[in-house]
C-alpha cells in the first residue's frame, strides 16, 4: 500500500540542519526520513498518533518485560 506525502517547506537554522544532519548519517537515514522518525514518533509519544507498527509495540512490550 503506498502512502501519498505532503510535500512543504522547512525552514531552519544551519545549526539546527548540521545537527539533523549528523544524526542522520549516524542511523544510516537521510535528513528528510530523519525528521519523519522524529515526528512520527513525538506525536506517538503524546497520543496525536496510532502506531501502526506491531513489530514496534511487541519489541517494545518484550523489551519492558525483559528488564
């Protein structure tokens, strides 16, 4: 099933970019599919999203029980 994106402009500081960036790399992502991770998971985080990954909440659920 494919996904239509929206597509906008961002506007940040090149600090802000540098630091995106370097994150980035170090995950083996690209600076777009890095700030989808970040949101994707922030509205997660604060109910404004489903988690639509099994996999994800079933790690996440043996993960906890393993600690």
């Amino acid at each position: 099933m494919a996904f239509a994106k929206k597509t906008f402009v961002l506007r940040i500081s090149e600090d802000t970019f540098n630091a995106l960036s370097k994150w980035a790399e170090d995950e083996f992502r690209s600076v777009n599919g890095q700030i989808e991770m970040i949101l994707d998971k922030s509205l997660k985080e604060v109910g404004r999203k489903k988690d639509d990954n099994t996999f994800s909440t079933i790690g996440k659920t043996k993960m906890q029980k393993a600690q």
